[in-house]
C-alpha cells in the first residue's frame, strides 16, 4: 500500500479555508493482483477533516487499472481525477500524482503525442528483426534467451581477455627477453672495446720494444764494425813492426852480409865435435 496525502482548501479575502466533504477512490477496471485475487471496481468513501485534509491507503496501480478520485467537496459540482499511484514507502502528495487519460491511460501531459507502441518476439534475431523493421516502436523478447546470449557474450569476452592478458604477459617476457640481450650485446661490446684497446696497447709496446731491439743491434752492429777496424788495424801494426825486425840484427847492430876484419870469430871447442865457428842466428818474428 501507498499513503497518499490529500489537503483541499478554498479562498477567502485574506487567505484560504479549510474545504470539509467527501472522497470516493474506485479502481478502474477489474483486474488481478500479485496474489491472484480478481479485484473488483468497487468504490470507497474517505471523508476529509475539518482542517481539509486527508491521508488514505491505496493499492500501488499497474498496467491493468488506475484509480479514479472523485472529490466530493461542498462544492456545486464535483470532480473526478484519474490517477496513477507510485509503489513508494514513503507518504506521496495527492498533488504529485500523475494524472492519466480514463480510456489509455496515457498521461494527460503526453496528450496529442505518438503512443508507445510495443511488440514481443521470441528470439533475440526475431526481436533485431522487428526492431529494423518497426524503428519507432518497442520490440521485447525472451529473457531466458537473453541471459543465455548473455553469459555467451560474457563468456566471449572473459576469453578474450583472458587471451589478451596471455599475450600482453608472452609481450612482457620477449620484452625483458630483449631488454637482457641488449645488455649483454653492450657489455660484449664494452668487452671488445677493451680487448682492442689492450691489443692497441701492446701493439704499441712491441712496435716500441721492436724500435728499442732494432736501434740496439745497430748500435752493436756498429761498435762491432769499430772493433773489427780497430783489430784490423792492430793486426796491420803488427804486420808493418814485424817487417820491419826482419831487416835488424837482434844483438850487434851490424847488417847482415858486412863483414868485420878487425874481429876474430870465437871458436869453440868440445870434445867429440866439430869446431866450427858460431854464427850469428837471425831474428825472426812470427805474423801475428
């Protein structure tokens, strides 16, 4: 049930008063409810009370009935409203209550508007049919149908996502997989970079060590080729010296092949030999 609050009043000079009298609510239609029971189009009267108000209970309206409200007021003529009623928990204003047409109950407010014009089909495919077909309209369909195409469009995207995540994670490893290699290529190379600069390096020394190798053995070659003059020329002093003591008597000073009158030659006797005399011997000195 819904409370809905009703206050009438009527002017007077200065202000309003307060309207005494009578309401009668009527369902509009029979019609059954959530419980299966077959509601009749019976009516009820509510009065108001001397301060003009009223708050009665009413059945929340549906597609099959309204209400119809007819103000019974001390009034010269009475007046009828048809009315829908919220499903609400709260107190609702007789004044806030939609006021619809006795015969569609369409709201008085979309008067002289298209009606909304609705069609059930079985299937999801017939109700897309119909919707191209009858653009301006409202085309339901099977719930149960609708909840299992549902859960497959669900289950659809689970899948792709469950495959994207996949694939983002296999992206992610190749990534870092890449990033690795990358490193390892630059640390090789710094590697290489140092190796050519060691190899530079010794090179360098070796060229030098060779430079320092090839000035020593010239400088040797040369002190040798002054040695050997050095010898030469020693040896050729010698030579020269030698030649020259052939030509000299070692002891008398007297050339060879001049002979001394004035001098007796010694002789010199020994038994069992031969006495002849001495003669002087020649120097000789051997070639060095």
């Amino acid at each position: 049930m819904t409370q809905i609050h009703i206050s009438i009043r009527k002017p007077k000079t200065g202000g309003l008063d307060p309207v005494t009298g009578t309401l009668r609510f009527r369902p509009v239609r029979r019609h059954f409810d959530a419980a299966k029971n077959l509601i009749i189009a019976a009516s009820f009267d509510a009065d108001l009370s001397e301060s003009g108000e009223l708050t009665v209970d009413l059945l929340p309206t549906t597609s099959a009935f309204v209400w119809q409200v007819i103000e019974l007021a001390d009034t010269p003529q009475a007046y009828t409203r048809y009315v829908e009623v919220p499903d609400s928990k709260t107190k609702v204003e007789y004044a806030d209550l939609v006021e619809v047409d006795a015969g569609t109950f369409v709201p008085k407010d979309m008067a002289g508007s298209q009606l909304l014009k609705v069609r059930r089909a079985s299937t999801q495919s017939e109700a897309e049919t119909l919707s191209a077909q009858y653009p301006d309209e409202l085309v339901f369909f099977d719930e149960t149908a609708t909840t299992a195409k549902a859960a497959a469009v669900m289950s659809t995207l689970e899948s792709i996502t469950a495959e994207a995540q996949t694939n983002a994670a296999l992206a992610k490893s190749a990534m870092l997989s890449a990033r690795s290699s990358a490193d390892s290529a630059t640390a090789t190379q710094s590697d290489l970079d140092v190796l050519a600069s060691n190899a530079n390096t010794l090179a360098a020394s070796v060229a030098n060590d060779s430079q320092t190798v090839a000035d020593t053995a010239n400088a040797v070659a040369a002190k040798g080729e002054s040695a050997i003059a050095t010898i030469d020329s020693t040896v050729q002093a010698v030579k020269d010296k030698a030649e020259a003591a052939t030509t000299v008597l070692p002891s008398t000073g007297t050339t060879e092949g001049t002979t001394d009158t004035g001098t007796t030659e010694k002789t010199t006797e020994e038994p069992g030999k031969d006495s002849t005399p001495a003669k002087a011997k020649k120097a000789t000195v051997k070639e060095a």
